[in-house]
C-alpha cells in the first residue's frame, strides 16, 4: 500500500502535465475549426466546429501555403541533414583525435553559443547580401548546416558511447580515420543523431526572424513568414489564422512522433551515463 499510493501520485501528475502539454494544441485546433465570431465570444468555444475546411480555403486564397510548405520542408530537411554530418564528424574529432589546440578551439566553441544570435544579423546580412544569395533558400540552408550545440551534443555523446579501445583496434586492423567514423561511430550513435535532427528540424522549421530578413519574394517565402502574411491591420480572421498556424505545425508533430522513441532513448542512456 505504501508502494501504491505514491504510483498513483506518480501518475496523476504526469497525466496533468501531459494535457497542460497537449492543451494549446487542441485549442488551436478548436480555433481552426470555428468561426471567427465563435472564437471572440465570451466564452469562447471549447468544442471543435465544423469551419474546418472554409477557414483553410480562406488560407489558400490569401497565401501560396503549399509553396511557402515546400520551402520549408526543403530547408529544414537539408539544413538538418548537413548539421548530422558535419558536427557528428566535429564530434567525432573533439571527442576522439589528438591535435594541438583542440581545448581551445572547443572552447571557442562554446562560446558561440553565449552569443545571442541577434548580434551576428547585420555581418550575416552583409556576407549574404555580397554572395548574391538574397531571397535565395541558399541564404538559410548554408549558414545553418554547422551548429554549435550540435557539435557540443555530438562530442558528449560519442566520448560517452564509443570506447578508445575501439578505436585502436580499428587502426591496428589498418582502417582509416574516416572509416573509422562512418563504419563504428556512424552505426553506434544513432540516438543522437535522432535527438539533434528533432531539435534541428523544429529550430528551422519555426525560425522566423533570419528567413524574414533575407527573403523578400512571396515565391522564396518560408511558412513561418506565409503565415505570418495572414494577419491583416484592418480585418483579423482569427480562425483562419489559426488554421494555417495549425497545419504549418502538423510535419512538427509527424517527425517528434517518428523518432520520439530514439529521442527518449538518447536521454535515458546520457542520464545513466552521467
């Protein structure tokens, strides 16, 4: 009985915490659903309406949503899949060479990531604007295809799982550097490529203030930006708005339930590590 009643504390607060999480979900979808004048009523509605499919034609007439889609998911997945390769072979060279400077320059590293990103927009700016990369995906893919953190997240990770007797093992039998890298430590370290492409893929995919900056063309626009191009000074139709801020949120929801499984194991085997 003593065992019990703790368990089902346990349990209580986790169910609480799982619908404070799932809450502002559902209420968009809610929103998405009704009428504008159902949702600025007092008090709003809590039951989803029947306007689901009105208030998503009212955002294909305003916006080229699936173009501004097709942008992001082009940019999110190609930024995502530069960042696994190069910081997991950062990674791998912080947390498995030797090299002169290599604290240091780790260092350095890390303090990048204490540099609020706002800072770097105006040289950002000026280096894009001198490539000719202006309203270009190029502009948001190439300078976020290496990361600071992702390179911090590869070098823990890879000290932790892939043992230095390994690796000398791998040389005696006369296997080279990069081999060594993508035949033992590519295989051994896919929870953490899990882990950092959800992370990744969710920071591209809701970033707005770099693409807003560099993208002026409707046709080069991101999601993020289409949909912020929904809200009108003069006449707000809410439901609409919330339809496409609902369905520019759904891939997010599509990838955390695909690697979700590897995104908790990744976690869990770096807590017991530590």
């Amino acid at each position: 009985m003593r065992k019990f009643i703790p368990k089902i504390f346990l349990h209580l607060v986790l169910i609480i915490a799982a619908l404070l999480s799932i809450f502002p979900f559902y209420w968009m979808f809610v929103m998405a659903t009704n009428h504008n004048s159902a949702i600025t009523k007092v008090p709003p509605a809590f039951v989803p309406g029947d306007q689901l499919v009105t208030n998503f034609q009212n955002v294909l007439k305003n916006i080229d949503f699936f173009g501004a889609m097709g942008n992001s998911v082009i940019v999110s997945i190609t930024t995502t899949l530069g960042v696994l390769f190069f910081c997991s072979l950062a990674g791998f060279a912080f947390a498995k060479l030797h090299f002169k400077g290599k604290n240091i320059l780790f260092a350095f590293i890390l303090l990048t990531m204490m540099i609020p990103m706002q800072l770097g927009l105006i040289p950002q700016y000026y280096i894009i604007t001198k490539l000719g990369w202006l309203n270009d995906l190029k502009a948001i893919i190439v300078p976020g295809l290496v990361d600071a953190f992702g390179i911090f997240w590869m070098r823990q990770y890879i000290t932790g799982t892939i043992p230095d007797e390994l690796m000398d093992a791998a040389k005696i039998d006369g296997s080279s550097t990069f081999r060594i890298y993508w035949n033992i430590v590519v295989p051994n370290i896919t929870p953490a490529f899990a882990t950092l492409a959800i992370i990744k893929f969710m920071s591209v995919w809701n970033d707005f203030l770099w693409p807003l900056t560099v993208l002026r063309d409707q046709a080069s626009y991101t999601i993020q930006i289409a949909v912020r191009a929904l809200i009108d000074n003069y006449v707000r139709d809410n439901g609409m708005i919330l339809s496409g801020t609902f369905w520019a949120t759904f891939p997010l929801i599509v990838v955390f339930l695909l690697f979700n499984r590897l995104f908790i194991d990744s976690l869990t085997k770096g807590a017991l590590k530590s």
